[in-house]
C-alpha cells in the first residue's frame, strides 16, 4: 500500500488517517476520485487514493490508467488556487504531470491553456500564477505541441478576455515560449491572431510585445490576412520601415 505519512509535514492538513477516514465516512458507491479531484475536494481525494486502492486498485499506482486522469480532471473547472493546491498534491504522492490527453494530445499544461477560452475574468487574472507554479514545480516543456500543432501561445490567441491577453502572453514568454513555433495549418501565434481577431489585437500585440516584432514572425502572419485588409495593411506598414529587404 502507498505511504500516505509524509503528508503529515506538508501544507495540507487533511491527511490520511484511521480516524481521518472513520470521521469522513462511506462515500456513495458512484463516486470516485475522480469527482472528488474535479470538486478540488483534498479530503474525499484522499479518501478514495488511500480506500480504492485497497479494495480495487485503481489508483494504487501512480501511473494506472486510472490514475493518469486525475491532474487532467483537475484543471478542468476550478479556481486557480485550487488546481495548484490539487495539483500539488498529486505531484507529491508521485502522480505523472506531464501526461497527455488521447483525444486532444494535451498535456495538463496545455489543457490548463485551453480552458481560458471558456473560463471567467478571475480564471485569466490568476492564471500567470499558475505558469509560475508549472515551472517551478515541473519539468515540462511549455513550447509543447498539441494534436494539432498548438502550443501555449496559440490557446492565449482565443482568449475571450482581451484585457488579460498582455499580461499572460508576456509571463509566457519570460518563461521561454517561442511565438515563431507554426501550427500545422502553418499559423504562428500571431498569424493566428491575424485570421481569428480584429485589428486592435494585432496591434496591441505588435507594439506591445517585443518577441512579436520580428520581421520574419510579422511576415508568416502577413500570409494569413486577407489581400486588402487592414490587418495586412497594418502588419505590411510596421514591417517595410525596419526590415525594408523582406518581400511581403
């Protein structure tokens, strides 16, 4: 059975005990760790890591493909400060955070990422905080690709909350994400912007951030704009002025 004891000296004060577990009772026979980690409920969690892997177990490896689930399940609908408490706990009973979902090919960073585009205002505001948490308590590669070629800056592009848009792009790339990587349509970070938004993202995005000045970033993103619209026109007249021998 797993050794639950060094939970006793760390942040989280509903560790797993005998008399944790006879005050915490008999869950329903439905439930699950999963709903439990979807809840960011630390103490059922642990119930169930600790009891079903006794009676079934499900999730007395830490690689089972039971629970390889768990940390994508936990960055699906909980605050900020959640998933990282959440998270942290399944790191440190060894559970693998650099799994990838099979459908999407995700992994729980890039999922994480994908969320914003679905999440609230308070979600966006926290979430520089948890790319800060993701490098500093993971190894994982953060220029990672998805099934279809998107990385963490291509998901920031969908970002319903415009406001927020600054502020998690450049805590991104202080970490090291590369806005040149392109998508398997061949849309870099920026050409995506060009075909999904209207014009003042591309600008705030342009004169904003440095990393998307490139000449050959602002070229590839020129490709996807329409001949005669004012994106293009926007891109081609910051573009001519620095980098005058690149034909666009």
């Amino acid at each position: 059975m797993m050794n639950y004891e060094h939970l006793h000296s760390t942040q989280f004060p509903l560790v797993v005990t005998p008399t944790c577990l006879r005050n915490y009772g008999l869950c329903p026979r439905n439930c699950s760790a999963g709903l439990h980690c979807y809840d960011g409920d630390i103490q059922g969690l642990l119930y169930h890591l600790c009891v079903d892997c006794k009676i079934h177990n499900l999730y007395f490896y830490p690689t089972s493909s039971f629970a390889l689930q768990l940390p994508l399940i936990a960055v699906q609908e909980l605050p900020v400060k959640k998933i990282i408490l959440v998270l942290s706990l399944l790191e440190q009973l060894k559970f693998r955070l650099d799994i990838k979902d099979q459908h999407e090919g995700r992994t729980v960073f890039l999922e994480a990422c994908s969320r914003l585009m679905k999440r609230d205002k308070q979600y966006a505001a926290e979430f520089p905080s948890l790319v800060d948490w993701f490098l500093r308590s993971t190894k994982f590669n953060i220029n990672e690709k998805d099934n279809e070629g998107w990385t963490s800056l291509h998901f920031i592009m969908e970002l319903k909350h415009e406001e927020f848009i600054i502020p998690i792009l450049k805590k991104l790339l202080q970490h090291g994400a590369d806005p040149s990587i392109e998508d398997y349509n061949g849309f870099n970070p920026l050409g995506y912007a060009v075909y999904r938004h209207e014009l003042r993202i591309i600008r705030c995005l342009i004169e904003n951030i440095p990393e998307f000045q490139h000449g050959n970033i602002i070229k590839r993103a020129i490709s996807k704009a329409g001949v005669f619209s004012a994106k293009r026109y926007y891109l081609r007249s910051w573009l001519q002025p620095q980098l005058k021998s690149i034909k666009t």
